[in-house]
C-alpha cells in the first residue's frame, strides 16, 4: 500500500498547488477592485506600469456623495431579500416535506418540473407581471418587490428542500405521528430541527439570490424603492463618467454583506446540496 | 405515510398561492397576451394570432440575439461544467479547510451580475485595467477594451460569464463528488485506470442526476441572460452582444412595444420549456437504465 499512499501525497501537493492557482485566477479581479476601492490604483501610462495613490477611506465615502440615498439603498437591499429569503423557505419548506414524505402519481415529475421552472429566466414573465402589479397597486410597494422576489426563488428552494428532506430518516417522525402529534408539531418539533442545517444553508443561498437581482425591483419599481443592483445599473446608465475608485467601493460594499454571510455561515453551506446521489 | 389528502392540501397552500399570484398566472396571462395587440395603456385589445410573433421573428435583431444566446449557451455552459467539475475535482477529498475553500471559490458568485459589468468594464479599461497592467509589465503596448470590438465582445462576454459562474458549479458539485467513497477511487486507481477513466468510470455515473440538474440550472441562465450584458456591453457594438432577454426588455420597456415583447419573452420560456423537456427524459431514462 505505500505505492498508493506516496502517489496520495504526491496528488495532495499538486491538488494544493492547483488549488491556490485557481483560486488567485478567480479573485484576482475583485482583489483589483478591493485595491482601486482603498485608493491603490494601477497607472498603465508609465513603462513599466506603476501604483498611484496612497491608501485611504475615502472613496467608500465618496460613494454616498455620488449616490446619496446609497445607505439607504443598502439598507432597502438587506431588508428585503432578508424577508424574501425568510418568505421563501417559510412557504417552500411545507411544500417540500409534502413532496418528500407522500408518493402520489407524477410526484417525481413535479419535483423535476419546479427544477425547470427555478431555471426559467425572470424575463419570461416579468412583462406581465408589472402590468398586474401595477393593477393590484403593487407597484414600486415593498410589499410587491418582497412577495415577488420569494416567488421567484421558491422553485429552486423547494428542489433543494426536498432533497434535503429526503435524505432525512422518518423515523422520529413515525414516533411522533404515533404519539398523536398534528402535522404542525411534526413538522415544527421534529422536522424542522433535524433539517436545520439544510434550512439554514437554503435560506442563506436564497438571501444572496435575492441580493444579486435586478430585473424583478427594476420592472416593479419606480424609483420608491431601490436596491443596490438598481441603484447601480441606473448610475451606469445615466452618469457612465464615474470614477474608477468609487465604482469599486460601491461595489466592494455591495458585497461585503453577502461574504461576510457566506464565510461566517461556511460549516452550514456544506449542507447545501442540489441533490446527494444515493451510494449504492 | 401518515400524510392524508388534506394533509398534502395544507402543505401545499402556501407557496401554491405565491406561486400562482406571482408567477404562474402573470406567465399565462402574458401568454395569452401574445396572441392579442394588448398593451397596458392601450385603448382597444383586438385578436391577432401569431401576428406578433411572426414580427418578432422577422426582426433582424432578434435574429441576432437568438445567434447569439445560442453560441453563449453552447460555449459557456460546457466551459462552466468543465472548469466547475475541475475544481470540485481537487477539492474532492478532505484538505483542511474545505469549507473555507468552498465559499472563497464561491465569492465570484456572490458578485451580482451588474456589479460584475461594471467591474470588468474598468478592468479592460486602459488607464487602470488589470490586462493592460500585464501587457505594460510585458513591454506591450496598451490594447483597446475588447468590450468595444465587435468581433471580441461576445467572447468576452462568456468569458466573464464563465468567471462567475464556473466556481458556483463546484459549490454545487462539491458535496455531490465527496460523497463517492474513496475505496471506489483507489479502486480504480489500482487498476491503473488514467484520471480519465476514473473521472468517466467512477464519478459521472453517481454523479448523473446532480449534473443533468445544475446542467438544467445553468440553461435557463444562459438563456435568460440579461444584466450580464446590460451595463458591461448593452448588446453592442451593433447587435453583436444582444441577448433575446435584453431584446425582450427594450421592446416592452423602451420602446413601449408590448405585444413584441412579451412575445419574445415566451420564445425564451419556450426554449427553457424545450430544455426542461430533454432533461427530464433525460433523468427518466438514467433511472430505468
């Protein structure tokens, strides 16, 4: 056995290696940015290139200057997909455990349809549903960009729920059911505990989801309520001469909230999957 | 089960009600839309068939954007998968830390899509830009922003696309390929089976329902790409960059054509429809096989 196990180490620092190679690849462009954004910014005018700037704070206080309603974007943006997020799991969970512990015809093939239905582009039914916001006073309300938000993310929770679920022993449950509990302290006694993680980790990717969209507060607002994305395409579209360093601290705020989410939550995101397969 | 009917019933009402307000009955009244001159500040509805589908199908520039989306999809979905599964790959036996590598791959993904255009729109930028730093560094002269070349700017365009996207792939994969037990891999690698043949022999079979389903995930994101593109290129130079999404978007909301609008938003749920077909025979036929 020591052949495979010198190759395991040979294959460890390669894989280690690799690893941090790829990982510089891919956050070599936001550390750029977190770099313009505390001041440090490359002159490509000289030969060979040089740094301009000494490092400062300034420009993430810039960003409310430029943007003035930014913090208050920012809190709109956290609020919002908070609740969204909240709403989602909230309605999705019951909907999974149904899904995961009933077999009824075609059971398999609604499960695999809300998969489809999480991959359909919100633009194909966005025009629509402006025109009945619109309708229903909806329009640019909080209210209206929350509920629709969790609507849009609910297919792709209730996939991953149900997998979650699935996975899930019913054995506690089958005492509980036994002892005459309702379906209510099935699900909020026994259930909910022992899928805690999985929820967790469904709520969090459902937080940043909703964080990142634009298209749903962009055709269902005008202009009372505004999240970060929105904020920053209509900046874009309207005033293209923004500075480097401001555009980069606006978006190195951007995404600190949903970082700092993912790093402290990482042990519960390793309860994230789309679906484990079965190990035969 | 225990579960009874009424059960099922109480269950499902909660998220039957959100997605039936906000995205089921929009979606079929929009579709029926298409078939009438409906416009929401419009005085008359008349009936008129296939008409506006057929305008938009003879518009050139969704001729150009339904080329386009198909040359993203067919490019970036594979090169996401690819470089997601090689990276789940490395990650697939315990290292210390595997979580914390698994969400500092994920940060790519945190970065939402308009943010991503505006970053990448300063990093190709001469002045400051992160390729004209390198080429300085190399003794190359400054090069254009390729985002303004109309032969480079889809390629660009997958490829930032590809940047975002590839790490979230290996966040999905991750627990899916960690999960085959090692004995299965050493197995294999006692054989003398190339990495290859592991790869093929080992991990895709177990791995077959995971990558039809983020396979599925990831169409529907190609074909629906929209902010991706808004601020970075906004479907230009011409119409070399113009997605179906984003010619969607300025019919309905630009030029206040509705009806070409919302019908070309179908043509997109159609293809995303079309996919789901496929992938679920697709799943269908792995489990009886």
């Amino acid at each position: 056995m020591s052949g495979l196990q010198s190759q395991r180490r040979r294959d460890g620092a390669t894989r280690a290696i690799l690893l941090t190679a790829a990982l510089a690849v891919f956050l070599l462009p936001l550390v750029w940015t977190a770099l313009a954004a505390l001041g440090l910014r490359a002159n490509n005018n000289t030969r060979p290139p040089s740094w301009l700037g000494s490092p400062t704070l300034d420009h993430f206080r810039d960003v409310g200057i430029a943007e003035p309603s930014f913090w208050q974007e920012l809190a709109t943006s956290t609020v919002s997909a908070a609740c969204a997020a909240a709403l989602t799991v909230a309605a999705s969970l019951p909907a999974a455990y149904g899904l995961a512990r009933s077999h009824f015809r075609g059971d398999r093939l609604l499960t695999q349809g809300f998969l489809v239905l999480a991959s359909l582009p919100a633009m194909a039914y966005v025009i629509p549903l402006s025109d009945l916001m619109r309708r229903a006073q909806l329009v640019d309300t909080f209210a209206g960009v929350v509920l629709t938000e969790a609507a849009v993310t609910a297919p792709l929770a209730i996939y991953v729920l149900h997998g979650a679920l699935s996975q899930l022993s019913s054995e506690w449950e089958e005492a509980a059911w036994l002892d005459g509990a309702g379906l209510l302290r099935v699900i909020g006694q026994i259930v909910v505990p022992l899928a805690a993680p999985s929820i967790a980790a469904t709520a969090i990717i459902m937080f940043v989801l909703d964080w990142n969209l634009l298209l749903v507060p962009l055709v269902l607002t005008a202009g009372e309520i505004k999240t970060i994305p929105l904020a920053m395409s209509d900046f874009f579209t309207f005033e293209r001469e923004l500075e480097w360093p401001t555009a980069a601290a606006a978006l190195i705020i951007s995404l600190v909230p949903v970082a700092v989410l993912v790093m402290v939550f990482h042990r519960v995101l390793d309860r994230f999957a789309l679906n484990v397969p079965r190990v035969d | 089960m225990r579960l009874t009917r009424r059960d099922r019933l109480v269950l499902f009402a909660p998220v039957a009600v959100l997605l039936t307000g906000w995205f089921v009955l929009p979606a079929l009244i929009g579709l029926f839309a298409t078939f009438t001159t409906y416009a929401p500040f419009g005085a008359t509805i008349r009936f008129s068939g296939l008409g506006n589908y057929a305008t938009v199908l003879q518009d050139r520039e969704f001729g150009a954007a339904v080329r386009n989306i198909a040359v993203f999809t067919i490019v970036a979905v594979p090169l996401e998968l690819g470089i997601g599964f090689a990276l789940a790959y490395l990650l697939r036996r315990p290292i210390r830390g595997r979580g914390m590598w698994r969400v500092l791959l994920l940060v790519p993904w945190l970065v939402s899509p308009i943010a991503n255009g505006v970053m990448w729109h300063f990093l190709f930028a001469s002045a400051t830009g992160v390729i004209d730093f390198v080429l300085g560094w190399l003794g190359r002269p400054d090069i254009p922003s390729p985002i303004g070349n109309a032969g480079l700017a889809l390629p660009v365009t997958i490829a930032v696309e590809v940047w975002r996207i590839a790490p979230f792939v290996t966040f999905l994969l991750l627990p899916g390929l960690s999960s085959i037990p090692t004995e299965r891999w050493e197995d294999a690698t006692l054989n003398g089976a190339p990495w290859i043949r592991r790869v093929l022999d080992v991990a895709l079979p177990s791995l077959r329902p995971l990558l039809l389903a983020i396979t599925m995930l990831l169409i529907g994101l190609s074909l629906g790409t929209f902010d991706g593109v808004l601020i970075l290129t906004g479907g230009g130079p011409g119409t070399s960059t113009v997605t179906p999404a984003l010619y969607s978007y300025r019919r309905a909301f630009g030029v206040n054509d509705w009806p070409a609008g919302a019908a070309s938003a179908w043509l997109i749920a159609a293809g995303v429809f079309g996919a789901g077909l496929v992938y679920i025979r697709a799943v269908r036929t792995g489990r009886s096989a």
